[in-house]
C-alpha cells in the first residue's frame, strides 16, 4: 500500500476518507492539524504521498514548496474556490472531493500513480531556500543568550554573536526559543508561516529526529548560518515539549560548530501536569543545556534591577558559570537615567551576582540592522557594536 500524509482537518469527509483508503491501496500514517506537523511528518517520512487541503492552518506557498521536493503532493478542493487556492500556492495535482470516499480515495490513488509514473518532482516554490545539508561532526558548543524582562537585548546579542561566529568560518545555528516574544526571523527580515521549532520537536516526539530530517525543517540565511525559527504565535509555546527540545539541541551540537540560542525572559517555575505545560517550559529546559550562559541586561538602573530580581531563578537552572553583558552603554557622554559603570556594578554586586561582565556600546547600529533585516556586521562591519560583539563571540567561542 502507499502511504499517505493527510492534512485536511478542514474537510469533513477526513474521517470517512480515512476509512475508504484501504480500499484504494493506501494507507494513511498520519494525520496533520497544521503546516509545522506536516513539515515534521513529512521531513520523517520522505517516500510517503502527501494529500493537503487549502484549510490546513498556515499553509502557505513556501510550504507547499518544501514538502514538495522529490514527492507528489496532492491538494484535495470541496469548490472551484479552493481548486484555484491550491493553485495559487503552487499545488499541481488537485482532486475534487466526491461524495462518496471511496470514489475520491481511488482518484487520488490514481492520480498518485500518475505523478510517480511521469517522475512528478516538483521543487520548492519560487523565492524558497533549498533543503539545508547537515553533516555529522564533532559536539558543538550551545550558547544560550538570556535576559530579564524588559528587551534588554537578547536578540541582538545573539544575532551578532552568529555573525561573527560565521564570518570567523564557523558553522552556526540560530534556534528562536523565545515562546513570549520570538523575533529572531522578524529580525533578519525573513516570514516564517511554520516554526521549525515546533516542527523540530515533533520529528523527536515521532522518534524520526536525524540530521537530514532536521535539515528540512531550518532555514540557511546564508552560508554557514542556519536558523530554526520560533513559535509562529505565542500560544504555541506548549507545542514544544522541554524533553524534544533537549533532543533537538543534542542532535543540532553534532552537526553544527556552535547553537545560539535566543532564550524568554520568564524563568519562573510552574506546574507542569498531565493536561498543561507552563508557557516558559521552553525556556527552562535550554538553559540547563548551555556550556555558556550570557545574562543580558540594560545598562540603565531599571536594567539592574531587573536583572537582581531574575537573578535567583537564573542560577537555580544554571549548570555553570553565567556571564552578564551590559548593553547599550553610552561612549561618549552620561545618558539621563544611566548610572556609572561603577554605580551599575555597585547595584548587581549588592543583590549578590558576581559574574564576569562584559559591556556592549550604545549604537544605532542596532536598531538600522533591525529595520533592515540585517546584523549589525552585514550592515556597518566597522561599527563599535559590532566590533564589540565580535570580541565577545571569541570570549565564549574561542579558536
């Protein structure tokens, strides 16, 4: 029998469709609730024919393209509406919904055939990256860049210690595990419909996590730099499940030189039971798994405090020496609302955090480099931040 990857939970007929397949010769491994659950199945399972409908939630034209590549994908139309919806995104073989399953399971079959047969293969959608290549190596470094409440910004700092990671030669990965506010691709100017984190995570629920399956689920943005991008809403933070993302991680250190992480402020602890997951649960479970841990805060007094007040939810996950980065510190003249460096340091010694500090220059590097979807080195390779960034990827990733 065919396998088949069915992703119309908007169809009524999914259920009898289910039933019929047999008849027809296939056989229906999984059922899919939304795109990233497709891309996970699909990445898993790369032989199996995939059957879509136009409801599937945030199915776009860059998904269709992905799990495309090298199969056939066979969009399913309840009306002339939707036939042309699937067609906009790019979907070539389409079968009308019958009435009767079993009609409609035999023409997928036979279209299905059709596709193999004629060597259907399309590739990905215009505009789309290529399936990104993992090789296996030696264990990578995870640096976990983390901040208190406030965007202090963790971001930045992570975005431009990849940067400069890559631009040494480096091979980097950048994983969004910020379930509160994920902007890692917002920030490098990029549209994720599906999180390939979330994505990531179910091949390692489905027991299918391997380097080529999670090689379909990233992004290269460019050469050498690699992102598995955040939840795609805030509410899907219990999607990732703290022990498949301990995986994913794990698998990531073997095939990359260095993980960057981008982690939540929200480190507070929580009840996590049969029937919930706190949200922050994605936060407390990378930051055990880093062998650098940079605490980034702001350089005003509100940066301090805060920082004194997350400290002791911090150290209570923390498995080794955590670093603090001060950042947006004025270099030429007292910012109103900025203490000293000594008076800054004075305030966080006094909450007890005793830490090796680093410092980071105000810049509107940082805030061109956003709005350009650009690090702060693609954009002003000269710039003080960047330099000072550079310097810092070289303290927590020496060689």
């Amino acid at each position: 029998m065919t396998a088949v990857v069915l992703a119309t939970p908007d169809l009524e007929i999914e259920p009898l469709l289910v039933r019929a397949a047999p008849i027809a010769g296939l056989r229906v491994v999984r059922r899919c609730v939304d795109a990233a659950e497709l891309l996970a199945t699909a990445a898993g399972d790369p032989d199996a024919l995939i059957v879509l409908s136009v409801g599937l939630p945030r199915l776009s034209a860059a998904i269709v393209g992905q799990v495309a590549r090298g199969r056939v994908v066979i969009g399913l139309a309840a009306s002339d509406a939707e036939h042309s919806r699937l067609r906009a995104l790019g979907v070539a073989s389409i079968v009308a919904v019958h009435e009767d399953p079993e009609r409609t399971a035999r023409e997928l079959a036979r279209v299905a055939a059709e596709g193999r047969a004629g060597g259907h293969a399309p590739g990905p959608a215009v505009g789309h990256e290529a399936e990104v290549a993992l090789e296996l190596g030696e264990c990578g470094l995870v640096v976990v860049a983390w901040g208190p409440q406030g965007a202090p910004g963790r971001t930045t700092v992570a975005l431009g210690i990849a940067d400069a990671l890559v631009r040494r030669g480096s091979r980097v990965c950048l994983v969004d595990a910020d379930t509160f506010a994920p902007s890692m691709a917002l920030a490098l100017g990029m549209v994720e419909d599906a999180s390939g984190l979330v994505a990531a995570c179910r091949l390692a629920d489905m027991g299918t996590l391997r380097s080529d399956s999670l090689g379909a689920v990233m992004t290269e943005v460019r050469p050498g730099l690699l992102l598995l991008s955040g939840v795609s809403a805030p509410d899907r933070g219990s999607d990732v499940r703290p022990a498949a993302l301990e995986q994913v991680i794990e698998v990531l250190r073997t095939c990359v030189d260095v993980v960057v992480v981008d982690a939540g402020f929200c480190l507070e602890a929580a009840e996590d039971t049969v029937w919930s997951r706190p949200r922050n649960a994605v936060e407390r479970a990378v930051v055990p798994l880093a062998d650098h841990l940079l605490a980034v805060a702001d350089s005003s007094a509100f940066g301090a405090v805060r920082l004194a007040l997350a400290w002791p939810d911090l150290q209570a996950l923390a498995t080794g020496p955590v670093e603090v980065v001060r950042n947006r510190v004025p270099t030429r003249s007292r910012r109103a609302g900025v203490p000293s460096r000594r008076s800054w340091l004075h305030a966080v010694h006094a909450a007890g955090i005793e830490a090796h500090l680093h410092e980071l220059p105000a810049d509107r590097t940082a805030a061109r480099a956003w709005s350009h979807g650009l690090t702060a080195g693609e954009l002003a390779p000269r710039s003080r931040l960047h330099h000072a960034l550079t310097s810092l990827a070289a303290h927590v990733a020496p060689g």
